[in-house]
C-alpha cells in the first residue's frame, strides 16, 4: 500500500478500458445531437437513479452491520458503509472483482474486527448476493428470452455457471474449516499483491482464527433467521440497483415499457457480464446492454442511454467509493497510535 505501483496500474488498465469504451462507443455519433440529448434529460430521474444507487450500497452496510452483531463485534453504521464503500471501489478496479473482499477484511481488522468474524461475514453477505443474482437472472430470462441472442445466450449461461461455481465454492467455505483456510489463504495473496505490509507476520494468527471462525459458523448456519433477513435485504438491494436503469430510462423521456420489464431486463444483462473477468465489466457491460436494450431505444439514442446508464450507476459510485476509499487510507496511515499499536501486534505474532 506504501508505494501503491500495482493499484496505480490497475486504475491504468481501468481508465484504459473506460478510454477505449467510450472510443468505440462514441467514435461514429454526432457529439451535438448526442450533447443535446443528454441536456434534455429530466434531472429528476436522475436524481432518483443516483440516489438508488447510494441506497444499493446502504443494503450491504445493513446486512455486514447485522451479522457483525450477531457475531458479537462492535461496528457502526458509518464503519459499515466504509466497508461497503471500500469493497465496491477495488472490486471495480481489480480483474474478477477480487480485491474488494480482502481490502474489506483489512479495514475490518484496523477497526479491530477479527479476521475470522470479517471473512465469515463477508462470505455470507457475498452468499447471499450470488443466491440473489442467480435467481432473479433466471426468473427474468423467463420474460426477456426474445431479446437474446446466441452470443448473448452463450455470455449468459457462462454467467450463471460462473457465479453457480462461486456460490458453491462460498457455501463450502462456511460449512469446511479446509476450504476457509484456503479462502483466508488466497485472501493474504491478494493482500501481498496490494503490498499490504507485515501480511507474514500474520499469517499464523489468522491460522488460530479459523478455529474461532468454526465455532460461529456453525452459529450462523443455525441461525436461520440471520440468513432469510440477509437474503431479504439482498434482494432489495439488488432490485433496487437493477431499478437504476429504469430510472435511466425514464430520464431519457420514455415510457413505453414498466418498470418490472426494465428491471427484468437489467437482471439478466447483469448475470450475463457477471463472468467477465475484465475490471468493472468495463465494455462488456456496454456492448451487452446495446443487445439487450436495442429493442427499447432508438438506435439514434441508444449510445446516450448507455452513457447516462453507466455514468449513474457505474461511474458515479467508482468516484464516490474511490473518495471514501482515499479518506480511510489517509486517516488510518495519520493515525500513529493505531500504527504503533499494529507494529507492536506484529512483533507479538513474531
């Protein structure tokens, strides 16, 4: 994290992306027409979206809140949405979305929440998300089959089985002590890659956490209650992402098609771009959306749509988690006392 060489190249590779995206995206449209377009949107569907989109990061903070309490840790509201500010801002920039989860932990455990109580909840909360997109993808793909085609019908069912095989690998590691470790394992790559220091000398605490993270698993696995309540809120959370685009759509001025067909279709174009390892979904996201949705807008209007789509719910919530993220970073490293406290830790692990 000192030096910051490998982030600063993943936020390369991601702003690259971004460049060639909107290269492709924008490189034959009439900039006027289109400039026109986006000044005659109705802001307060906009605002709406935008405000969806903060609500979708709210609904992780609950749900990391509630499990953290059931597992006995003291974590506020704030802390909680730092977390799941922090978890959406490197998943975005990292292949696979794999940096989110273990910056998570790291924070976690500079608030002195222990690494087995920080994965074990971060493990159902990403659970519950899988279980979520799965079904809401599949139920939807029921109403909007006519608007797939082979290549998208290919990308879909590499999607689903992608975050099948994820969902099985999570439930596994909260029911097999083996697979956690190796989760907790790949976590520490992860956070070498980021160039977190002393990650060694915390390798064996962490290996004496896993016994600890057994005994709760096997609370939550027996609390019942805890899981439908986090699946519940998933499922809002997500509908009320997927209404993201709706709201787009209602921006734009039109009003042909519902809201639930909107949603439903954004569901399915989530799972299908889920697999795609590329930071962000950066372009595949887009190209799949102009598929998907060529059936809802004119083709005069669709590269606005998926700018003002993605700008709402995709750019718009990377600025403000990198915000947060660089506001945690600076206030943990000015933080001496918390260092020095760290430092002497590390040496007791030693």
């Amino acid at each position: 994290m000192k030096d910051g060489k490998k982030l600063f190249r993943n936020l390369a590779f991601f702003i690259l992306l971004i460049g060639v995206t909107l290269y492709i995206l924008l490189k034959d449209q009439d900039y006027f027409q289109m400039w026109e377009i986006l000044k005659s949107v109705k802001l307060q569907y906009v605002f709406i979206g935008l405000g969806c989109i903060l609500l979708y990061v709210v609904c992780e903070a609950i749900n990391i809140g509630r499990t953290l309490r059931s597992l006995n840790e003291k974590s506020t509201f704030w802390r909680n949405l730092k977390y799941a500010f922090i978890g959406y801002f490197f998943s975005a920039i990292t292949p696979a979305a794999s940096g989110g989860q273990p910056m998570q932990i790291y924070y976690m455990h500079k608030d002195k929440i222990s690494v087995s109580n920080s994965t074990l909840t971060l493990l159902i909360n990403l659970s519950s998300m899988q279980i979520v997109t799965i079904t809401f993808a599949l139920v939807s793909l029921m109403f909007n089959y006519k608007y797939m085609n082979s290549v998208l019908i290919t990308f879909f069912i590499i999607g689903i089985l992608l975050n099948l095989s994820a969902l099985i690998l999570l439930l596994v590691g909260i029911m097999s002590k083996r697979a956690t470790n190796g989760i907790i394992n790949f976590a520490i790559k992860v956070m070498k890659f980021f160039r977190i220091r002393n990650i060694e000398a915390k390798k064996e605490k962490i290996q004496n956490e896993l016994l600890k993270y057994q005994a709760n698993a096997n609370y939550v696995k027996n609390n019942k209650w805890l899981i439908g309540r986090t699946l519940f809120t998933t499922l809002i959370q997500f509908t009320i992402y997927y209404s993201v685009t709706y709201w787009t759509y209602k921006a734009l001025g039109f009003n042909e098609h519902n809201v639930f067909e909107i949603i439903t279709m954004q569901s399915v174009l989530f799972a299908t771009v889920s697999g795609i390892p590329s930071p962000g979904a950066v372009g595949v996201t887009e190209g799949a959306f102009i598929e998907i949705f060529k059936g809802v807008y004119p083709a005069a209007m669709m590269s606005s749509a998926v700018l003002l789509n993605r700008i709402i719910s995709f750019y718009f919530l990377v600025l403000v988690s990198c915000g947060v993220t660089i506001f945690a970073y600076i206030k943990s490293g000015g933080n001496k006392s918390e260092e020095k406290e760290l430092l002497e830790e590390n040496k007791t692990d030693n």
